[in-house]
C-alpha cells in the first residue's frame, strides 16, 4: 500500500519505503552516481519495526546504504529510480536487506514530450502555410509582408551586410557564377540561437537539456560552442569583404572596437536585469565573453587576413587555406599555450598542481575548495565569490562558485571561434563544394580524434577531462568538430543538393543578437511564462518553454518579414 507521504510528488521525485524488522540504529545513506568518487551523505534515520518515507531525486542512478550506526553493518546497491515511482526496501534483524521493489508504475518520463509536439507541429504547419499563400499570391498585397531584397551573408552576429560568397553547387563541373546567402550559415545560427533559448528557458526541467555538473558534456554544452563557431565563418566572410572594398584597416579594426565594445555592455546591462546590487553583481557573461573572443579573433584576421585568396601556382595551392592564415594560427597556439602551461603549472594554495575537479566533494571531500583549479583560483582572486556564477557543479558536488564564463577559459574559446574563422576562409580560398566539403571532413575527423584522445574517450579518466566550466581542451575539439559536422550536413542539404532552403531557421538566425536579449529580459514574463499550475510532473514546463521558445521564433519571423533587425 502507498502511504500518504508518497504521494503528491514532484517532478524527477521518487519515494522510498524503507521497512525494518527489529533494526535499530539504521539510517540511510545516499550519493548520486554522477557525484565522482564522492562520499555518500546521511538522508535519513530508519524508524525501527516500522517504514520510513524517503523522497530521492530520479535525475541520476544512486547509492544506496542502510547502514547500522553502532555496529557499521551495512547493505549497499546502486539504484535507477523514475518519476513518481514508489519503492520498497526491507531490512530486517540479521541485518539482510531485500532487493529493492517497485509498488507503484512510474510516470512516462518522456510523455510530456507527445503534448510539445501537439504544439510544434502546428506552429511549424502555420509557418508553411503562411510562406505558401504568399508565394501563390493568394493573401492580398495589403497583408503581404514586405521581402527581403538583399542577396549578402548575414554579418558576424546575424544581420547586417557583407560581401556575396560564390558557390559552385556542381561537383566539380563549374556552374554559372551566381551569388548566394550561404543560407546553411544563417540556418546553423537559427538552429543554435533556437536551442539556446529553449535551454536557458528551462528546457522543460529535463536533466539532459541542463549543462553536465563538471565533466562530461549534454546537448546544452554543444550550443554555445556552434553559436560561436558559427561567429567565426561570419568574421572571416566579413572581414574579406570589408579588406576587398578597399576600406582601411584602421576602419575596419574601429568597427571590430566598437562592436567588442557594444556586446560587453549589453552583457553588463543584461547582468544587471535581475541584480544591480554592486556587492554580488556578476560582470561576466555569455555576451562578455562573445565580445572578448570576437575582438581576438577579429583583430588577428584585420592585422593579417589578405584582400585576395592566397595563390602560389604550385602544388601548395591545396592547403592554401592553411598557408594564408599559418600567423594567425600561431598566436591562437601561443594563446592555448599559455592556457596550458597556467592551467597545469600554476600553484594554486592548497591545492594540487594541474587540478581539474570541480572541488567540494569530489573525491572524498580532500580538495574541497579547489575549484576548476588555476581557473577558478583567478576568477576567485580578480573578482570574488560573491560575483561569481554559483556554478552547475554546486547541486551535485557542494562546490563553491565558479564562472563558466571566466578568463582562463576565454583563451581556449577562442581557439573554438578560430576553427570556425578557418571554416570562412576555406569558403572564401575554395570555389567548388567538393574542394570544401572534403577539407571540412578532415577538419572533423582530425578534431574529433585530438578531443577523443585528450579525454581518452571516457568522461572522468582522460588526461583533459571533457569539461564545458573548464572550456578544456578536449571540449573545445569535440564541438569544434561537431560545428564541422553540422554544416556540412546543412551546406550540402541547403547549398548543394538544394532540397531545403533552411527556413523557418535561417530567417530567425539573423535576429540572434534580439532573441538573446529578449528572452532573457522577459525571461520570468506574461505571455511567454506563468508560475505553472501542475509541478508535479514536466509536462506544463515543456510545453511552456516549447511556447515561449516558438513566440520568440515567431516575432524573429516578423521582424525578418518586415526587415527589421538588431544590429551590434
């Protein structure tokens, strides 16, 4: 029978019923298997020749010990609880614990998803149907939103203008010489800008939509890393374009200035949205960190990019791509140098050299201030604990704060941004597709296999540990690689096989910089969110956040119609 204190739970909540049979001094102890070599921590004290209720979190598989406090015998297992499942556990005298017993059917975990789709599937459906009465000129012209005329890529942030980039669908037959959006860029941007909303809204309350506590990476810590690979292939394109015109340097370093400049105050702003108290005010951010990285990466290619593609006449013309950008590369290495060397050989007190745990319990609680190392040691010393992010290691580790947006870790984001420069520059060196497809392959691979290595294709035993705080190494080649692996899929569907022309995605992503700013200015806001009425399970999260995320694509599709954009 399932007691009164089972019922009623919320979201990722299960319920234990420990029974014991003349057992005294027992209490449970409990650790999430994702918490990496941690302790297990007191939950609760077993009621004697009766049942004790216990509710445990299902995002993670946990351990499990009823323990004897006197004579420490103890019965250990590693349990997978689901949402709203109840349980039974029996200890008796002798101390012999029974396999734990499933009472109640658990809830579909991923049910909630068939009610999202009920809501997409129109959304899209009207999307669709909207472009067709346009197209056949069914809706009257007094309805008809104005078009977009210009033929450029969009700039590095999504809007603007920039030089028309020549693509030769034909492998290798060349065609005529038009002049295209790359539309599977600005769709990449969509796509990332999309997701990003839909996470930081809450993602449904889903674990797998949340970033990892430390290591290991989830869908959420692939998207910032494309949306700035994706800034990347637009500096490049950009820049040439500008150099091309015959526009100064100086001028155009002055606009890189200002745009730099420009996104750092808008990310100061935004912080300052829901805390403007100057004692935990928190000055980095995802904006801050896009204006720094964006301003070293976009100062290297002003310095040293070429008006014209790089062009020897000799066998070395195959890798011109990398002949012309070999300074600009240099210094990246340099700058991941010097990453290395701090994150490996600085002393940080009390602390272990080269440490990169997340501190607090990990590993039997023996550096628990420690956390991210070097990275965090830095961020602690310039800005404080309290102006710093609390972290994602803080509910599963006890850590203390740290920013995943901090300064050591710029330098290796940057690495991540020039990959995607790299991208550009291939377009721009490459006139036909399969001249570029197959050195985006390689780049692929050969990321992917640098990243698998450094982590030695595990989560926690590799030399660099897959770490989206940390921005590590081994992160930064793995969605660097996955960036590659995208676009092309898209660059062919979209570019090449031209079976899709990227809408409703490619639209949205030339307002990234309004959606950014939008949803989390109105992030807590009638008519995007509610305070729910049912949050006992996921469903009236999803669907709000999936609500929210397609009101957002909705006025990006309106300003788009009407030729508005945000431009930085």
């Amino acid at each position: 029978m399932v007691s009164d204190d089972c019922k009623n739970l919320l979201y990722d909540q299960a319920c234990l019923q420990v029974w014991a049979d003349n057992a005294p001094n027992v209490s449970l102890w409990v650790q999430t298997k994702e918490c990496y070599k941690c302790d297990l921590l007191k939950k609760e004290n077993i009621s004697n020749n009766g049942v004790t209720n216990i509710r445990l979190n299902t995002i993670y598989s946990l351990w499990l010990d009823l323990t004897n406090d006197i004579s420490h015998n103890n019965c250990r297992t590693l349990h997978t609880f689901e949402e709203h499942g109840v349980y039974q556990w029996n200890i008796s005298n002798n101390f012999n614990c029974s396999q734990i017993k499933q009472l109640s059917t658990p809830q579909d975990l991923f049910m909630p998803f068939v009610y999202a789709l009920l809501l997409i599937i129109p959304s899209f459906a009207v999307w669709f149907f909207i472009n067709y009465l346009q197209r056949t000129y069914v809706v009257p012209s007094v309805f008809r939103f104005a078009s977009k005329t210009d033929l450029d890529i969009e700039n590095d942030f999504g809007t603007g203008s920039n030089e028309p980039v020549i693509i030769h669908p034909q492998i290798p037959t060349p065609v005529k010489n038009n002049s295209y959006r790359i539309t599977s860029l600005d769709t990449f941007r969509g796509i990332s800008i999309i997701l990003m909303v839909f996470v930081n809204l809450g993602g449904g309350h889903y674990w797998f939509f949340e970033h990892a506590p430390w290591n290991g990476i989830t869908l959420a810590d692939f998207i910032l890393p494309w949306f700035c690979w994706v800034m990347g292939v637009s500096i490049a394109i950009s820049l040439r374009s500008q150099l091309r015109s015959s526009t100064k340097r100086k001028y155009v370093f002055g606009r890189v200035v200002r745009r730099s400049i420009a996104l750092l105050i808008m990310g100061l702003v935004l912080n300052s949205v829901n805390n403007n108290n100057l004692s935990t005010f928190r000055p980095l951010g995802v904006l801050q960190r896009l204006a720094f990285i964006y301003f070293i990466a976009a100062t290297l290619e002003t310095i040293f990019m070429k008006p014209q593609p790089y062009f020897t006449n000799t066998r070395l013309d195959v890798i011109r791509d990398i002949i012309e950008s070999a300074r600009q590369w240099f210094i990246v290495i340099i700058l991941v140098a010097i990453h290395t060397i701090i994150t490996f050989f600085l002393p940080v007190p009390g602390c272990p050299k080269g440490y990169l745990g997340p501190g607090g319990l990990y590993n039997s609680s023996s550096n628990i201030n420690c956390t991210g190392g070097a990275a965090g040691y830095i961020d602690r010393l310039v800005f404080g604990e309290n102006h710093m992010y609390s972290g994602t290691a803080k509910h599963v580790y006890q850590s203390i704060p740290f920013d995943p947006e901090g300064i050591l870790s710029t330098l290796t984001n940057t690495l991540l941004v020039y990959m995607g420069v790299h991208a550009g520059r291939i377009i721009l060196c490459y006139q036909y597709t399969n001249e570029r497809i197959k050195r985006w392959i390689a780049w692929t691979v050969v990321l992917g296999l640098i990243g698998g290595c450094l982590c030695n294709f595990s989560k926690e035993d590799g030399l660099i540990p897959i770490n989206k705080n940390l921005f590590s190494l081994s992160y930064a080649f793995i969605t660097g690689s996955s960036a590659f692996l995208i676009f092309i899929i898209l660059f062919l569907i979209i570019e090449h096989w031209r079976l899709w022309g990227g809408s409703p995605f490619n639209e949205i992503g030339q307002n990234s910089i309004m959606l950014y700013l939008g949803h989390n200015i109105f992030y807590n806001t009638l008519p995007w969110r509610w305070q729910p009425v049912n949050e006992t399970s996921h469903t009236e999260y999803l669907v709000m956040d999936c609500w929210a995320t397609i009101f957002w694509c909705a006025i990006a599709l309106v300003m788009h119609k009407k030729n508005i954009f945000i431009v930085v």
